[in-house]
C-alpha cells in the first residue's frame, strides 16, 4: 500500500463537488493509527502523543457540545429578546425580554405578570396611551417595520456574506455525510452568518423554524473543530464521522451508519450530552427540563378515538406539497406575514408558544382562551380530572381564529419555505398540524359531550367523565404534520417522545404517523428533503430506495456499445506524454491500468488527480523524465542509461484492489455494494478481461431513468 | 440468472449449520416479485394475488405481535399466580393471585390488602395456625419444595422434548439473524416448550429473568407464520426479516441492519405495536401504563452527585464475569436459592418486585421498611416535597438485608445462567445494580444530610432540603450493572426510558453507562452475548469488531503456499465422474468454474449442494448422462450423436456474478465486505487469474487469530 506514503503534497485529496471513496479514507486513518501504535513504543513522548492522538475523539466531541450549547442557548435567549422588541421594550433593562423583565417584577399574581408596569409597548412609550385605536394602530406599525428591518439584515448578511448560510442546510449536509465535497459549506463565515442571521430570521416573525439550521450550526462548530487535529482535518472520512456527531437522533443516524463505526454513535451521544448539559445551565427555557414541550395529560385514549387521529394522518400525508414553489422577495414575504399575522392572537406569538399552548390539556387553572369552557355550577372545587363539560363563547371564537390561522401558517409557510434566508420546516409544520388537531380534538369532544348516545361513543364515554383530551389530538396532528413533510416516521416518534416527554401516546402517534406516510407515499415517495437533494442534483444514494430492476451492470456500464473503447492505461508501455494526452481529452476521474491492450487483464486503478500531480512533480524533480519517458506501474523498472528517458514509476499512487464486478451481476447488487461501501466507482470485468467502468454518478443516472426521471438531473460525481 | 428457475427441488436450499449467502437470496426474492408483478397485469385473480403478496408482510406482523402479545401476557399472569402459590392459596377462587385474591376482597385500606382473609398461607390452611415458630418452618419447607417441584418439571421437559428452548436464545437468534441455518431452533416444539419452561422457571424463584427468552419466544411465533406464506418459507433472507420483528429496539436492530431493508424497521415497529397493544388489553400489570417500573422523582440530581454515579458505573463494568462459571445441577440451585432466598425479605419476592421497590422514591405515606426514616416533629402534614430526614432503625435493618442480598444475587446468579432452562440476565443483571445503587443512594442522603457543611455538600444542599433521592441511584446502578453485563451502552439508556419513562435523568444515566462500559472493555471487550456466541463456535461477524491489522487477502486465502492447489471446474472440459470425485474426497461448499487450467480465468461459482442434486437429477431422468459425459458450464454444448455420452448443461446453476478481490485487497476491506454485504465466501485473483478463496469461516479463524484466540473455536462455515 506504499501509495498511502503520500510522497509529495496533495496526493489523495479530492477536488470541490467531488464524491470521496470510503474505502480509501478508511484505510488510510488504519494505515496512520498503525502507525502512531508501532512508534508508541519507542519513547515516552511517542506513548503521550499516541496517547493524545487516541482521547483526540472525545475531546472534539466535547468541544462541539459546549460550543453547539452554548450557541443554542444563546440563540434562544437572543429570539425571545428580539421577538418581544417588536412589541415593546423593558425600561428597567432594556435587554430583558418580556418574561424576564415581568420575572423581577413585584407582581405576583399570574395574571399581573403579563401586565407589568416595567414592561411597556411601544405607543405606551411613544404616545403614553397604551389603550386605544391609535395604540393598537401604532403597535401594529412598529411591529411591522421592525419585522421588515430584521428579515432585510438577515437577506443581506446571507447574500452578501455566505450564500451557503440560507436554508436549513439538512439536504447539504445529508449530501455531505454520505460522501461528497462542498468546500466551505460548513466554514467559519457560515457559522457565523448562519447563528446572526438565524436569529433575525426566526425574530422577523416568518413562518420558519430554527431546529433544523441549528443542526447545520452544530456540524459547523464539528468541522471548526476538526481542522485543530491532523487525525481528522487530513482524512475526509474520518471528518465526516465527526461532522455527524449533532444528528443525535438514533435512527437519523442509521440513514449513513453504514459507512460509520460504531463507537461514533457512541461519541455522537456525548456531544449530544455535553450540549444539552450547556444548554441546561444557560436555561433558555426558564424551567430545569430539557424537553421543549413537557405535556402531562390525565387521561387514557379510547379505542375509538383511533379513527380521528387516523384522519389527523391524512391530512398530515397531504401537506407534503409544501415548499414546492418558487423563491419569492424576503421582504414581501416578511411584510405580508407580518400585516396578517399581527391582529389574530394565534399567529402573533411566536410559533413555539402556539405549539405549547395548542398541546396543553385544560386544568382547572387554565386562563387561555382555548379554555374557556361552562363548567358546571354543581362542582365543589377544580379537580385534576375535570369531566368533559360544553364549550363556552370563548372556545369557539378560538375555534374561528385557529381556523383562519390554519390557511394562513399553510399558505405562508409554503412562500416562506426556501427563501434565502436560514430556516426550517420543523416548528411550522408542526404548528399547521397541532392546529388541525386541536380543531378536530374539540370538535370531537364537544360530539362526545352533546351525543354521548351515539354508537361510537357509547362504550367509552359516560356523561360526566373526561374522555377527549385535545391537546392529545393536537399533538397527533403535528407528529402526522411533520411525517408528512420530512418522511422519516420512526425517527418522528422518537423525537416527538424527546420533545414531548410523552411516552404514554405512542399507539395515537405510530398510527397517525403510519397513515400520514401512507398517504404522503400516493402523493410522491419523497420527503422534502429529499426532493431538495434531487433538485441540486447532489449525488445522494438513499438507504431508502429499494431498486427492483432487471438489468445487469453490463447494461450500465460505460463505454456503451457505441462509444469509443475505454480509455486504459497499460503498466509499462504508455509514455508520460500519452497520459497526458489522455488526461487533457477525457474529464474522467480515474482509469484502470491493465496488464496489455490484448489481454485486458485488470491490475488496478489510478486516479486522474493523483497521476496529474504526480507527473508534475516529477517533471520540476526528477532527473531524465521527459515526454517520452514510459510510465511503469510494475513493481520493477529497467535501468536505463542516464543519456535516455528516465522511467517514471508510478506503483505508490496505483491503487491495487479496486472493486470489481462480473458484467452478469444485477444492478441491484451493484446498487448495494455501492450504497454500504461507499464507492465511487466499480470495474467490470468477463472471465477476467476488463469491459467496462461504473461510476456512481451512473448508477444514479440509471436509477433516476429506471423511475422515469430526467438522469441528467443528476450533476456530480 | 436461470440458475434461479429451480428447475429440479431443494436447488438453492441450505444445508443445517451452513450460512447462507444473503446476495443470492436477495436477488431470488426480486426475480419471485418481478414475476408476480408482470403476471398481475395478465388477470384480475394474479391482481388479487400479487396484492395478497404485497400485504402478507403486514399480515404477518400483525399475527406475531396478536401471538406474542398474547404469550407475554399470559406468561405474566402464569408466573404471578404460581410465584404466589409457593406461598399460600386463595380460598375463594385457587387460579387467583395473591394480589387478584386480596383485590376483590372487601377490605379498602392499603395496609390490609395485603393481609386479607381470603388468601391464606399453606401453614395457616393445614394446621390453622398463621403465626408461630412451626408455621414459619412449615411455609419455609413448602416454599422451597414447590420451588423444587418447578425447576424439576422445567429441566425434565426442555431435556426430554426440546433441547433448544434452554438458555436465553440471545446469542443464537443473533446468530441466525446474521444468516446462519439452525433448523428447529425456531420451531413449533421449542415454541410451546420454552413457554411452558419459562413460566416454570421464573416462578421456581431462581435468579433469572424472562425478558431474554420472551424474545425467542417472538422470534418462534415470527417464524411459525413465515411458513404459512410462500413468500417467506422459501426464502431464507426473507425470513429472518420477519423474525427479526421482535427486535423492536432501532438500536439492537443497527446491528443487523446491514442486511435489511428500511422497510423491516418499520414493520417491526408495527408487530411491537400491535403485540403491546394485546399486552394492555390482557394488563398483567394492572395499570393502564405499558411501561415496567413506573418513576417519578420530584428532584432534579445536582452536578456533584455524577461522582456516585460513576462510582456505580465502576461497580457495573466489574461484575461482567457473571455466567463464565460450569453449569451445575439445576435442582441443587434451585434448593440453594429457596433455602437463602426465603428468609431476606429482599430475595423472597419476586426479582421484579423488588427493583420496583427500589426504584420507589420515599413518598409520605410510604410504609415500606426502606421509607422509615425520622421524621421532623415540626412539618405539619406529608407534602411531596418532603426534606432529608436521617434515617430510622428500619433503614439500617434494610441496608444489612440488601447489603447480604447482593451477595447472595450476585453469586447465585452466576450459578444460574448457563443453566438448561429459559433464563435470561436481563432482570437478574438490573436488581443486582439496583441494590448495589439503593445502597449507596442511602449511604450518600445520610452523609448529605448529618455533614451539609462539607464542601462536596455545600453548593447545593441546604439543611432541610430535599437533595438526595435514593431511587434514581438505584436507576442508575441497574442501567451500569446492565451495560456491563451486555455491554449494549447506547441502546440501554433508550431501554431504561421505555422501561421507566424517566426521560430528566439522562444525564445520570449516560454517566454510569458510558464508565461501566469503560471499565467492563479493561476487563474483556466483549458482552456476555458475544462470549457465548464464541464459546459455541458460531460464524457470527459482529459489527462492532474493528479489525485493525496489516494483513492482505493473499495471507488468509487458500489454498496457502504449502496445500494443494485450489479445487476448480473447468468450463467445457471436465467430466461428470471427475466432479463426483471432486465431491467426494473435498468438503467444500462449492467451486470456482475457470474458462481452463491454464489461464485461470474465472467464470463462475457454483454451489457444492446444488451440484450434487443436479447431476444426480441428470443420472435419473437424463438420457445419455453417464459417468464420462462432459459438464458444460459454457452457453451452447456440442451436438452429440445419441451413442455418445450426452453433454449435461449446468449453467443454470452457475453463479455468473461470484465475488471477487485482488490478492493486495487490506483484510480490512475484506472484512468489511463480508460484513455488509452478508457473503459467504469470495474469491481471491492478481490480474484477472483465479488465485484462491476466502470463506466467512475462514475471516472468522484470521481474526480470532489476529486476537490471539484460537482460530478452531470457528467451528462452522
């Protein structure tokens, strides 16, 4: 393997939108690792650095924990600040967020809190009134404006700055993990115009979501990370292991575990520990939990309740439309959001809170509108378990409000939805759902209450006794919402489980998740992140796809049957001059070296970089190699006398076990063995000759033509 | 591929203790699949079948999850009410457990329902006497007689009628769900035998758990309804698909993953949703909760408490040497653990029981002799929150108890597994911890509460604060003691959420798991699991072996440099008694076919067992096939006269698209292809020229040799 001794600089890189090979990188950090064990033995510093070299795993792992932490953290705190600036200011400290500034208030009553003196609206500040038409008008304005000046920063820091921050970056760095080279998608500049604009983006009140560009900012803090340690910034794939640490979710992971250990599941779950533990000491939430929504309902579910929560599915698998549309103006966008969103109080909040609210069960405490219900005047004093009881004026103008909400959060989030601006689908699709849910929740209770005769309610609901939980419903709808979008329902039900704290509805969520794939699989088998890969044409290999065709690698394979014969190399009859003649006529990434033309007995494989770099290093370096030296990949050459042309030997950047195939294997194998071993292309041999190569950049193409797709849609290699 | 047509019966099949080629079964299930799909457009009844074909798998799920769910449930309610026979009867209804007896009797307060009039013990029944020294002995006596009558009746009936329902079936299932062929360990017989077995062995109160055996239990039912569809009785991958169904952690399933389809996952999500949905309708425990031990901690852990939970993570990384011990007589175990067992409050209820009191936090109106701690004269009434107290006589009587239980679990249990009964380690495993964390939960609240000025206390233990909950030590002991015995870190931790629902005290436990794994890997690197499989010499290739050294295919294939040349057919020019002889004086499991002996090429491989059925096929029905005809592997044989020996044509059982690597391919790699790809065997070339092969037996024997074991203890191929 002497072609691993990287004798001159550059040698086993990769060029930008390139695909790397898996095999190579894997044995190369084995091929170092041996190393650094051998030389640990010889003295003490040897032993320290092996050492060193060995923890250097886990310490990056905690420096990404406490870095992803602390930014989490800190965009939390700086979203709640400047979500709340739209409306009004602190005077005590101006920096406070509304619930901070009321927190040190001497109010103590719940409901005072919302109102405290210190906290005050802008018309309040401006004009003095804080009641009135003109008040309301003036807030309105300002929260407006504000709205546009926050999403025009964001616009304008991603263009000018990193055009890779826009987005939630989730089908980049899928496309990344599994192998591919984007130079600078997750640099420096893009973690930090992706962290500043984030805020301002989701601040702006758009209908984004921060979770999933806050995983691009966690695989940026990786990357920053990596580049301290050799044994990681010089070998791609060994990144890559690290780059994956933020995918905490165990089944996100399973999508490219094939080309990972184990242990860096193992190492991901530390940085996921030592980022939940800095996020817990700067405590955005305000409460010791770690889960974002902590629900806690009093009530089983009922059999029968399975059929609405079916139909929550539906609707869910049917929103897979979303984000389908084309690009439209920020600002539009903000400034259209903001005028609808302001005078209806469901979309004025921030979208988490709605969430938070939509999932909450009705205590007896409860002050919310959604809550508003005529209890029954023979009842002593609020019980934990309050019988389901009819709904009062209050819920139903709520019922009108979610409604109106609903088409809007649906309309809005597809125009918002790839803006160039960074944002994630993650909390509005969660919101459409939660509404839905909510909407049918206490349609279905108000039915069990006023019929409680009919059939279907019959044998689970007496009069008097709580039966229908809505909040239960709203957080089926946004589990179904969210698979619909995103299609990965066993990974949802985790994280809905993580979010949730909820383990108790797992039979509701796994049946609203199942039909809202079901459904969403009629309408198209991808999610959107999918579709986002396929529209770059990014060179994306899914786990998913399951390929059934009846064609054999000769049918892929190139050169077809027309086509000139494939350009080879032989190991000791091509002069330096003919390859770089071939290097100049063919864009290909590598040739196979075979023993003769005649024979076409495969002896291994080269790739183009390697040999460019390297005959020009030996043209400035080496004595006696000119244009018509011969190239030799045999382990010995002649010696010449020194009046000749130098041989110039190339063995060390020759790799000797490429991967071959027989041109009767099924492309399904070959589908295989591409996607588990993470190759980058594959020989075809008959009885030992060499016929053909297949690239994966084919087999995509091939895969795309057997679904009926444009196979030009797929672009890099 | 007409090799796949199945021309003549039993081609393709696999002989017992054989591994099966997970490529060749793939590719036969897309050909069967394609086949259903082209004839489905020929009729509306081919429709209807191949619809019924494409939902068979979903039926199947659906039957193992109603079957399985149905078998733990009723395994559940056996064990209760013959644990509670060992003990006493219930006078008004003899099928009534102690807890079903004492439910309907008419005494409400929580204190009787123990001690209620119908449920006597047997001392009390025979000579009507309920206290006393003589009724004590008698129970004692009864006790451990019936404890005998179990254990005896369970190792008669596993010795006499299935041999395989011994032993937890872990290591084996991971075995055969890797691909390996043990015919009847799945089968009916060992099904209803391991049932009966199990409830007998869990109730004879020995130190075992039955979570393990449950899982064969499923795998039994998943296989019992593979047979009843075609799809899955005539394909072994598709097989070991369904009976991996009852895996349902996604973790446990990475592991095997590398062989199944996505597709799997979620249909196993769907069988554990319907098997626990049959479990909540049986309710064995007698809660609407589908999780084991229920947990609610009222206090967040602090930062300085990670020190005993580390602690905890040393001891459950030390007690790995569990089940390394001979197996002995199950009766005299038995007699042992009854005898012991019976006078330690700890060890005479039941294993489950137990960790559940243990992970109990001390509530107000606790009765238990573990809650009875001092309390403050001055707190008016029991608050949830309620302050360190020091701790009462009771509690030190307790920690002797537990203090003597621990010794006795620990070392009876070791006795156990290995036993030839069901027995799993998973309960056995998790109290020992439990005790071992109750008993430095307590040791810790104590220091805390009689030391608060120390500094270790100070920063986070005010006197009359609630600091210190022993339960959630206990949780944490019985997740480290797991994670060494299975050394399964990751998929733990997930398990003891689904186990307790405690989802704030991640933290903790990632602690204690990540250190005992730490501490278990200084003492061996494998898990009790994996020591087994090794021990029995099964060709299992974990995943998480990481093979490191700088050995090449040319080191391990054969022939080696001093055997005989590797044994090959010759495309057009052997003859069939030159193959019967091959047969004969080799075991190979089957053959490279070269175009000829001197140049090597390879063409093919076919398989030792199909080669003997077709021509003893040939022999039979073929005329002219006689001893001197020629095999032909070739596309077209000549033209005979019919007084000639007749050429008999094999292609079709010739695999045209066989494996293969070049010598200079890292074993690395080779090991990695194996593994993902689930091979067999792989053939080794230079230049195109057929060199030699390597068998998963024979990467097993390199690696085990590698680790300094030895390379015999691979036993199978």
């Amino acid at each position: 393997m002497d072609f691993l001794d990287e004798p001159f600089p550059d040698v086993g890189t990769y060029e930008d939108f390139h695909t790397i090979d898996w095999l190579r990188e894997k044995s190369r950090d084995t091929d170092r690792h041996r190393k650094i064990t051998s030389k640990s033995k010889e003295s003490i510093w040897e032993l320290i650095k092996s050492l060193l070299d060995a923890w250097s795993g886990w310490v990056v792992m905690l420096l990404i924990g406490l870095l992803s932490g602390t930014l989490a953290g800190v965009i939390d705190l700086a979203v709640d600040w400047m979500t709340d600036l739209k409306e009004g200011v602190c005077l005590s400290a101006f920096w406070y967020s509304h619930e901070q500034c009321c927190w040190t208030s001497n109010e103590t009553t719940f409901d005072d809190r919302d109102k405290c003196p210190q906290w005050q609206k802008w018309a309040e500040l401006m004009t003095g009134h804080a009641e009135g038409g003109g008040a309301y008008v003036l807030n309105y304005f300002l929260y407006v404006l504000w709205a546009l000046l926050f999403s025009f920063l964001a616009v304008s820091l991603v263009r000018v700055f990193a055009p890779y921050a826009c987005g939630s970056g989730i089908p980049e760095i899928k496309t990344i993990l599994s192998g591919f080279i984007i130079r600078g998608y997750l640099g420096k500049w893009t973690l930090l115009i992706k962290t500043v604009t984030l805020v301002l983006a989701v601040s702006s009140g758009l209908s984004l979501g921060k979770e999933g560009p806050l995983v691009h900012v966690a695989c940026c803090c990786g990357n920053l990370f990596c580049s301290l340690f050799s044994k990681y910034s010089k070998n791609e794939g060994k990144r890559r292991e690290v780059r994956s640490a933020p995918d905490v979710s165990p089944l996100s992971l399973l999508q490219v575990s094939y080309y990972f250990p184990l242990k860096t599941l193992w190492r991901s779950f530390f940085a996921a520990l030592v980022a939940a533990f800095t996020l817990r000491s700067i405590n955005p939430f305000g409460n010791s939990r770690l889960v974002l929504f902590y629900v806690e309902y009093h009530t089983p579910w009922y059999m029968a309740e399975l059929v609405p929560f079916i139909l929550l599915g539906v609707f869910g698998g049917k929103t897979t439309q979303l984000g389908k549309y084309p690009v439209l103006e920020v600002i539009a966008v903000t400034g259209i959001t903001a005028v609808l969103a302001y005078p209806n109080p469901y979309t004025r909040r921030s979208t988490s809170e709605l969430i938070s609210e939509l999932f909450n069960d009705c205590g007896a405490l409860e002050s919310s509108q959604l809550c508003d219900y005529i209890n029954n005047p023979n009842m002593s004093r609020p019980v934990d378990d309050i019988p389901d009881r009819p709904a009062g004026p209050g819920v139903y103008n709520a019922l009108w409000q979610l409604a109106l909400a609903l088409v809007f959060k649906i309309v809005i989030t597809i125009f918002t939805f790839g803006m160039k601006i960074p944002s994630g689908l993650f909390i509005p699709s969660m919101a459409v759902g939660a509404i839905a849910g909510r909407i049918v929740g206490i349609a279905v209770e108000q039915m069990a209450y006023h019929h409680h005769d009919w059939i279907i309610f019959k044998n689970w609901c007496r009069p008097g006794a709580d039966c229908v939980t809505p909040g239960l419903y709203a957080m089926v709808g946004a589990a179904a919402c969210l698979g619909g979008v995103t299609r990965m329902t066993v990974s949802l039900v985790v994280i809905m489980f993580e979010l949730t704290g909820g383990l108790e509805y797992i039979v509701p969520l796994m049946a609203a998740a199942v039909t809202s794939k079901w459904v969403a699989d009629a309408f198209g088998k991808e999610g959107i992140y999918e579709s986002h890969i396929q529209l770059n044409g990014y060179p994306y290999l899914d786990v998913r796809d399951e390929f059934t065709h009846r064609t054999l690698a000769t049918d892929v394979m190139r050169p077809r049957r027309n086509d000139p014969t494939l350009a080879v190399l032989t190991q000791d009859s091509t002069t330096v001059e003919d390859v770089e003649t071939l290097i100049k006529d063919t864009d290909y990434n590598g040739f196979p070296v075979v023993v003769s033309r005649e024979s076409e007995r495969l002896i291994g494989f080269v790739q183009r970089r390697d040999l460019t770099l390297a005959i020009k290093n030996a043209r400035q370096k080496q004595d006696g190699v000119v244009s018509s030296s011969v190239v030799y990949f045999t382990e010995d050459a002649p010696q010449l006398p020194a009046s000749n042309p130098q041989p110039l030997k190339l063995r060390r950047i020759l790799n000797l076990s490429p991967f071959t195939v027989t041109d009767h294997t099924p492309m399904e194998t070959v589908v295989d063995i591409f996607r588990k071993l993470g190759l980058r292309q594959c020989l075809v041999t008959r009885s030992g000759r060499l016929l053909g190569i297949i690239t994966k950049k084919d087999v995509l193409r091939h895969m795309a033509q057997m679904m009926n797709q444009d196979p030009e849609s797929i672009m890099f290699n």
